[in-house]
C-alpha cells in the first residue's frame, strides 16, 4: 500500500520558521551591508595621510565578523528550509544610504556611528526574536529565538559593551591639552587588542 504525502510536509520547514523567514532574510542583507560600511571605514585609516592602524584593525574585525555572521544566519535559515532572498531591505537602511553615505569620519564620530550600526542590528535581532517566541501555535519557534540569544545576542552585548567603551574613553582623551599624543596612543591601544 502506498501513503500519499504532500510535498509542503516533505521540507526541513517546521515551527515560526515561514513567519519570521523574511525578516531573518533582511537581517542577513543588512549584515552584509553593514560588512561593506565597515571596510569602507577601515580604509580611511589604512592609508598615507591617515595612518591609524588600530582603528583600521578594529574596522576590518567589525567588517569580518558582521560577514561571517552574515553566512552563519544563510547557513541557519537553509537549515531550517528556507532560501536567501538577497532583495529584502528595510526601507531604514536604505534612507540611510540616501541620507550620508560618507564614511570619512573624525575617529570619535567612527567609533560612535559604529555603536550605532551594532545597536541597530541588536534591535533587529530583538524584533526577530519577539517574532519567534509569540505565544501563538503559527508563530512560537522555541529554536529560533535560541539560536537567535546564543548566536548573536550575547556577541552583540560585547560588541556593544566595548565600543561604548572605546568612545567613553576616546572622548575623555580628547579633551586632554595634548589630544594628538593621546589620539596616537588610543590607535596603538587598539593596534595591540
């Protein structure tokens, strides 16, 4: 005797995972985006005039870890039988875009729109977890909002707990008589992290 199965039942999809797929997609593009922003920043402080080779390593650190963790959710999201769509974008980051595309910064502002960046995707990442843990049998996903807490939440908190940081610090230096030597000093701190 042969069972009929419908094919929607022969996928890995299970839970919350067709209720929050689009904005698990979106927080993907934006990391990616955010990678980019990243190494353009970096750049500015990898060259002749500039020369802060700290700041440019901590750039292209924030650039590399957004990116892997940019794989790292596709890798997830195909796991759980959903697909990439690299077009979902919120209208957010594109009117940013739009709205100051300059990555040339004094190195406090750097610092300080790279807090920025890491409290957005924080925020995003809270809203997708909302999401997967409504008390609603279309839309509760235990697992989502787990790998959600373990995998970028906790990172986050640090990154964000460091940059803070870094401008409190940077900005106490720079009101110092001498904020040049101090400048140097924070990009050598850096260099050495």
């Amino acid at each position: 005797m042969i069972v009929s199965t419908s094919r929607i039942n022969c996928t890995a999809k299970y839970g919350a995972i067709d209720g929050v797929e689009e904005s698990l997609q979106t927080y993907v593009n934006h990391h990616f985006i955010r990678s980019f922003e990243y190494l353009l920043m970096a750049t500015h402080y990898a060259n002749y005039e500039k020369n802060r080779p700290g700041f440019e390593k901590l750039f292209r650190g924030l650039s590399d870890d957004t990116w892997k963790e940019g794989i790292e959710l596709i890798q997830y999201i195909t796991t759980r039988g959903g697909e990439m769509n690299f077009n979902l974008v919120s209208s957010e980051v594109t009117a940013e875009e739009v709205g100051d595309p300059n990555f040339e910064l004094y190195e406090l502002n750097s610092i300080a729109k790279a807090l920025d960046i890491e409290k957005k995707l924080a925020m995003e990442a809270h809203k997708i977890h909302a999401e997967a843990t409504r008390k609603n049998s279309k839309f509760h996903d235990p697992e989502i909002s787990s790998h959600l807490e373990h995998e970028f939440m906790a990172k986050q908190r640090d990154i964000i707990r460091k940059l803070a940081g870094y401008t409190s610090d940077l900005s106490a230096l720079l009101n110092t008589p001498d904020n040049s030597l101090a400048l140097y000093l924070f990009d050598d701190y850096l260099q050495k992290q």
